[in-house]
C-alpha cells in the first residue's frame, strides 16, 4: 500500500481518486483536515475499504510512526502543506509550521520507519515530495522556463517555505540515502479546488454575481496544468523515476491572468448565461496587486517528457471546459466548502479593495 498525506485537499483528491480508478493498491490518507481539506471530495470512496482515511497531522511524529509501522507502505507521497500565496502573506506562521517544521518531522519519522525495513522493501522504498515552480522565483517575459538546475530564489513566505522542504528532503537523501523523488510542478487547476484560488474563485464569484477580482494590470503569466495530467505525472515519477531527482512537471500553456479570466467569463456566457443577458465579464474588476507579487512562472517539462515518456493529455482548452463543468455540477461541493471560515477569508483579504 502506500501512504498519501494531504488526500483530502485539491491535487492530493483528485490523486487518490485517480489512483483507486487504476489500482487496486490501498491508500493511507493521512490529512489534518485544515480549511483546505475536505473529506467531501472524497464521498465516491466512502465503504472502499481500500481507502483508509486518517485525521492528523504529519508533523505528529508518534502517530506517523504508527500508521508506517502498522501498514507498511512501499511509498509516501506527501502533498500536505499550506498552500495558498496571498494568506502566506497576512499569516506566514502557519506555513513555516507545516511546510517545514512538520515536514522536517515527517522526514524524521519516515526515516526511522526506512532504515528498519529489510533490504528488498528497503530497496523499492520511495518517499515523493511534491513541490512547486514557485521555489524558482520569477521570470522575464523573455526568460527560458525554469529547468530543474534553475536557482532557487523564492518570493513570498509559501514558496520560501516550500523551497526549505525541498531541501530538506533533498538533503535526507545526501546524507542518509532516503530515496526521495520530488516533483516541482506549475499552477494545477480542475475538480475540489478550493475557490480561494484564481480560477475556482472567479468561477465561483461569476456565478454569485460578485466582482472577479484581478490583481494589478492582470499581465502576470502563469503555466497552467490540468490536475489529473499532475496526477499522471506523479504515478510515472514514482514508477520510473530515478532516486535522488527532481523532475519538473507543467502543461506548456503560458496564460496571463486576464485571458484566463476572459475565457471564464466567455464560457460561462455560452452555458449558464447571466439573467439580464450581459457578458460575465462586466463583473472584472481591477484590484490592488499582491506584495511581491510574481510577474511570470513557466517550466520546462523536457526532462520528465524526455526521460520516462510523460506528456499532459489536456490542452487548456479541454482542461477549462472540463474544469467549468465540473463547477456547475456540483454546487453541493462548492456550498460546503465556502461555509464559515472561507467566508472570513474572502471578507478579510478583499475587504480593503474598491
Ligand atoms: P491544498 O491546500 O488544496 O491541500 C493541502 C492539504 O493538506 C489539505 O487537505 C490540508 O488539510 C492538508 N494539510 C495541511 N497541513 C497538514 C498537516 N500538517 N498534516 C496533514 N495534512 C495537512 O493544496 P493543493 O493545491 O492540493 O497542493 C498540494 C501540494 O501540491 C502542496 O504541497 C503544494 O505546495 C503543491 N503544489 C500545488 C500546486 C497548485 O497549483 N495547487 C502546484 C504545484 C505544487
Ligand atoms: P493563485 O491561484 O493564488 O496561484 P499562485 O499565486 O500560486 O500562482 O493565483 C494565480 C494568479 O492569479 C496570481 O498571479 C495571482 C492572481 N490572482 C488574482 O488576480 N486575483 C485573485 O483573486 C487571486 C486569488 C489570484
């Protein structure tokens, strides 16, 4: 079996998801359950008795030890952190917290549990770290798109703390032999992700008939890839990829903000047009920027198409029909998700905008 930590939340989901349509292999999915995980996105697997859902934290040395000890798992793909770059900014505490002390401590335990094993479970062991482009900092228009010898200079305190984890991991490798694979992959979207992101939140607020907030000019680009072609990517990496690597992961689809926007509003337009017959898009507004906010991420993904055969199956296109689609089905996901806390967020971090 193996172990997914962070399953409840958006990339970790649909992974689990993916991963029991094609496997019969069964999954530990150890999840705090913070504001972005959601066991609703899980619903489909409830009675699956391959699923085994764990409520935790993967900072709790004790518990994490247990659960290795217990299940044996041949793999660890660890997609638990803080992930959101705006709250990173109002409340930094938490992401240094998770991405690096609890992930420190995860390597800890995990390292413990490895070093025990005897030697063929130990041999085919794979800890897989699951990153961000972000750890690269920012690019030129004209720049080339980051490769995986790229420098690391982060920006805000979410990719500054991401980039610590990858070291960390990177350096329990070197020092200890832990076979880690980590994967450094561009913005994903698709199903379950929480619309405090770009793309759900303008779905989102579109629909409620609420401003679709764009941050200063709208001309920053990022590379955008649909989840599941993340999730196709990790399974090959954990198959085929080889120890102590990193392989970038991305959908050769540069956009900036603006025409993503733009495409919602005119998708929507076509599938659940607005009552007074007027384009989405009179609902854009321009906001006040992000601090430090990012210009421009773009991977190269040469290495990972080159080495083990992986390729995205959607284009941008596909991926956004797919996406919105999915949004207008299931306004139950939406309901429970936005309830409460997230409510407090959106007043919060948009309050100051005109
Ligand atoms: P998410 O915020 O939707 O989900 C994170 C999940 O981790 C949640 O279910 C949460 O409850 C859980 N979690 C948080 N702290 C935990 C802890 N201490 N112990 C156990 N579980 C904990 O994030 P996501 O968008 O699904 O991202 C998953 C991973 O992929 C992250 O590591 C992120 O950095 C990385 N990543 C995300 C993107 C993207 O576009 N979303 C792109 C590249 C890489
Ligand atoms: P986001 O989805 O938060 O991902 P990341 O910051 O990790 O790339 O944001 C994607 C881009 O969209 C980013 O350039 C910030 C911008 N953005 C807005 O313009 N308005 C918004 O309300 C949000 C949430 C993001």
């Amino acid at each position: 079996m193996i172990l997914v930590t962070g399953g409840a939340g958006f990339i970790g989901s649909n992974f689990v998801l993916d991963w029991l349509a094609q496997s019969d292999e069964a999954v530990i999915n150890l999840d705090l359950l913070t504001y972005a995980g959601n066991r609703e996105s899980l619903t489909s697997l409830l009675g699956d008795t391959r699923h085994i859902f764990v409520q935790g934290n993967i900072g709790d040395s004790t518990l994490v030890a247990s659960l290795l000890q217990q299940h044996q798992p041949r793999a660890i793909i660890n997609f638990a952190a803080e992930s959101h770059v705006d709250r990173s900014i109002h409340g930094p505490a938490d992401f240094i917290q998770t991405n690096i002390v609890s992930t420190f401590h995860l390597l800890e335990a995990v390292r413990i549990y490895w070093n025990n094993l005897h030697t063929d479970a130990k041999q085919v062991f794979r800890f897989l770290h699951i990153s961000t482009d972000e750890v690269y900092g920012s690019l030129t228009k004209d720049e080339p798109a980051f490769a995986e010898a790229h420098p690391y200079q982060p920006n805000s305190p979410y990719s500054a703390s991401k980039a610590a984890s990858d070291h960390l991991v990177r350096a329990y490798h070197h020092t200890y032999g832990l076979p880690v694979l980590t994967t450094n992959c561009s913005n994903n979207y698709g199903p379950h992700h929480f619309p405090e992101k770009l793309i759900p939140l303008m779905i989102v607020n579109a629909l409620a008939g609420k401003p679709l907030p764009v941050y200063g000019d709208g001309q920053q680009i990022r590379d955008w890839l649909y989840v599941k072609d993340h999730c196709s990517a990790i399974r090959r990496v954990l198959d085929a990829g080889k120890v102590g690597e990193v392989y970038n992961i991305g959908g050769w689809n540069e956009k900036p903000n603006i025409e993503i926007v733009r495409t919602i509003c005119t998708l929507l337009d076509q599938l659940q047009t607005r009552t007074d017959r007027k384009s989405y898009s009179e609902q854009i507004t321009y906001v006040t920027d992000r601090p430090g906010h990012d210009r421009r991420y773009a991977i190269d993904a040469s290495k990972i198409a080159r080495e083990l055969g992986w390729k995205p199956v959607e284009t941008f296109d596909s991926g956004i029909r797919k996406t919105i689609a999915w949004y207008l089905a299931n306004q139950d996901w939406v309901n429970n998700v936005t309830s409460g806390a997230y409510k407090n967020w959106i007043e919060q971090h948009y309050k100051a905008q005109p």
